[in-house]
C-alpha cells in the first residue's frame, strides 16, 4: 500500500498505471515485457495464458483518513523478483509527474501487505495458498461477494450482466491459471470441472445488482474507451463451501477484464445475525 502526494492533480489508478508503466519501459524494457505483457517474447506461443497476463494489480486503497490519497500496488509470480527494480521505476515516475502539466508526485510511505490484506511495516513475499479468510468457518459463515467496482465478465461475446457463482468459478479458474508455469496447468485445468460443479451446488441467490459503465483515455491506442461492467453482490446464504481458498485468491487477482486496473475487485462480507 502506498500513500501517495499529488499536488494539483486528482489521481487516478489508469493515470498512475501509464506513468509507471513508461518508466519502467525506459529503465528496462526486458522487466517492463514481463510486468506489463505476461513476459511474451515473439517466440512465445501467444494462445498460452501465462504468456500475456500482466504480473501485477494495481488498485485503490481502502478509504482511510490517515492514509490517502494511497493505492494497493500487488506484484505478481514472476514480477516478485523484479520487485525493487519496480520500486525504482515508482520513483522515476514520481519525477516524470503526471497530467497534462506533468506535476511532480511522491510516494510517502510503504506498507506491506499481509495474506488476510492486513497492512504492516515489513513483510515479505507469501504464496497464494496462504491467502487468509477474515472470518471464522470460512466454508459455513454466510456472506456475499460484493463488486464495488465494475465486473466485466463476457459470454460469447456479450457482457453477464447477471453473474453467478458458476460465472465467478471459471473466471477465478482462468485468472488463477494465467500465472502457472507451463508445467503446472494441466494438473490446474484438471481441477476446473470440479471447481465448476461445486459452484454450481452452493446454495446462492439471484445476482443483486446495475449495470455501471465507465470510459477512459488509452495513452496507447490514443482513444477513450468504453468499460462496461456491473455492479452489486452474489449472496451465499450457507457460506462458500470448500470454495473459500479460491474466492480468497479471487480478492487479490481480481476477475474478468480490466484487473490490472483495479476493476473486478471482489469483497467478501459476512452476514450479520439481523441480515
């Protein structure tokens, strides 16, 4: 988590994105290959997922008072190792400025993120297997999944506007697999049905929720574009079953299009007594 200092301009996560992501390109254009575009090289084999999955997720804080503006910046698999070189490229930003005016930026103060999104002074790298539910009896305690910001999961082509578990499962599935090593996908894949049918016999209700869509400038293509999501919740009235680790993992990683960006952010919310 980093508290940021942006006099004279409202920030946003795709402004700082570009910022960031230009000098890293300028420092190392290997590192900003493998960060930004999955480490794809024109001999990859471009239909594999783990050769175009961008190695990190940057989005908003949490509102705090005595921590913001600030922004939640998650590395990644192999952008783990690239860690201080990326941490460098921060600060060439911060130097670089941003908007039109490129006003010059500073990055505070750093905290480190724990598995169950605690955060603290120090910490280390940890593996996604150890991503922590912040409730008791995570397989039985009643709670919705709840998408503050826009969920952009597409059906043949067309956006779900009413997504269910099933729909959440086989994201998460994917979005999982695109950071595996080659090696390790078929035992993954093999996994999938499995994960499938067990969201399909939680007990859930009706998708609770709007449409919400959003445009932003492309620095790259040189154009606004239009984001189409939705918003709301998915109650689980019994709990998420044997489900939890992979919804947890859901809470880091993000789901459907736009991820990097911060979109598709899942929360998990326990029911009180009186809901």
């Amino acid at each position: 988590r980093i508290l940021l200092e942006t006099p004279g301009v409202a920030a946003t996560v795709p402004m700082l994105r570009g910022v960031w992501g230009a000098a890293l390109r300028e420092l190392d254009r290997g590192a900003y290959a493998r960060v930004f575009e999955g480490g794809r090289s024109p001999s990859a084999n471009a239909t594999a997922p783990h050769e175009k999955t961008p190695l990190y997720v940057l989005r908003p804080a949490p509102p705090d008072p005595e921590f913001a503006p600030a922004v939640e910046w998650i590395l990644i698999a192999g952008a783990v190792a690239d860690a201080q070189l990326l941490a460098r490229a921060w600060q060439v930003a911060g130097r670089a400025g941003l908007g039109p005016q490129r006003r010059p930026f500073s990055l505070r103060r750093w905290l480190c993120l724990a598995p169950a999104g605690q955060p603290a002074e120090k910490g280390g790298p940890w593996r996604l297997g150890q991503c922590a539910w912040l409730y008791e009896n995570p397989e039985t305690t009643p709670c919705r999944l709840q998408f503050d910001a826009p969920l952009r999961l597409r059906r043949r082509g067309d956006l779900i506007e009413r997504p269910t578990l099933v729909d959440l499962a086989v994201a998460a599935v994917r979005r999982v697999g695109g950071f595996l090593p080659p090696a390790e996908l078929p035992a993954w894949k093999s996994l999938e049905g499995e994960l499938i049918d067990l969201a399909r016999r939680t007990p859930q209700e009706p998708w609770q929720g709007a449409r919400l869509d959003l445009t932003r400038y492309s620095s790259r293509q040189r154009r606004e574009l239009d984001l189409h999501g939705v918003c709301g919740n998915l109650l689980l009235p019994e709990g998420p079953g044997p489900l939890w680790p992979l919804l947890s993992a859901a809470c880091w990683l993000h789901l459907g299009k736009g991820t990097v960006m911060g979109l598709g952010q899942p929360h998990i919310v326990p029911l009180s007594s009186t809901q």
